[in-house]
C-alpha cells in the first residue's frame, strides 16, 4: 500500500494537469483523479509489482476520460418555437414550375420524343415503329431530345446539376418570361 501512496505523490500533479488540459474543467478533473487513485489503491499488492507505474496510471486516467466521454455526451437542449420535422423538397418534383413550358418550347420532334418515352413510358422499340424509324435512329432521337432539353433547362430555368450528373437545384420562371 505504501508504494500506492509513493506513486501518487510523485505522479498526482503530472495526472491531475494531464486531466484539466484534457477536459478544461476543474472539478471534473479531481474527480477522474480521485477515480484513478481509488483503482490504484484498489489494486493493492499488484500495483506494488507493476514495472512501470507512471504508464499504468496514465493510462487509467486515460481510460476513465474515455469512459467519461463515452458516456457524458454534449446534448444540447431544443428550443421549443423550431419545427418538429422538415421534409427535405425533392428539386426534381418542383420543377414541374418549369418543365411543360421549356417542353413546350422545343422543337415539336424533340418535345414528342421526350413527352412519349419518358414522360408516358413508352418503349424506344415502340417509339421507332410509331415514327417508321430503325431502333438505333429512334434512340438516337431520343437521347439527342434529353441533351437539347437538358441545356434548354440550364439556359431558362437555371437548373444545376450536382457532380454526379443529378439535378440539385434550379430557378422557376417568372409567369410570361423566358
């Protein structure tokens, strides 16, 4: 037991500042001290048989900091006047403010192939029959449609896409305006 007492004087400070450096608080601090010192002495005859006695008890002390950390989490209180829950807007489902006017305002084959294959769901390989055309023209015509709207989309309704090619954000149209 007297080796327990040794230790502590020599390495009480070295702990304690360790500590409040740790947790800038000093009351917390002595009682994760007093913590350390109760395991030591706890230990008894054994920590008289440790090799290093320093190492042991810092990392006790560093031990019961996690501890402590683990368990006494920064919770922050929720002012009453903020709102339960906020749905997040999907962008894409807003634009209907802008879609049918910049649909409308492409070219009639290009607003066509984008109003029946992705709007209606139409198949490509229906699509080229309707029109008489290959199914390679067919997509063809249908790809170059999305580039053209998708551009038509950037230009009038400011739309912007995030990096992975997603629509993140866009600016409605006034009424009338272009």
């Amino acid at each position: 037991m007297n080796c327990v007492i040794e230790a502590w004087n020599k390495y009480e400070g070295e702990l304690r500042g360790f500590l409040i450096q740790q947790l800038r608080d000093h009351p917390l601090a002595e009682d994760l001290l007093q913590d350390v010192f109760l395991k030591a002495l706890a230990e008894g005859s054994r920590f008289c048989q440790l090799d290093n006695t320093r190492a042991w008890l810092f990392r006790v002390a560093r031990n019961r900091l996690i501890d402590y950390r683990r368990t006494h989490k920064d919770h922050r209180e929720i002012p009453d006047h903020l709102p339960d829950v906020v749905e997040p807007v999907d962008v894409v489902a807003t634009m209907s403010q802008c879609l049918p006017r910049a649909l409308a305002e492409l070219a009639p084959e290009d607003s066509q192939a984008i109003r029946l294959c992705d709007l209606e769901g139409m198949s490509q390989a229906d699509y080229a029959s309707l029109l008489g055309l290959s199914l390679a023209g067919a997509k063809s015509r249908v790809q170059r449609a999305r580039k053209r709207l998708k551009q038509h989309l950037k230009n009038v309704c400011q739309v912007r896409f995030d990096e992975t090619g997603r629509v993140c954000c866009f600016v409605p149209r006034a009424q009338g305006g272009k």
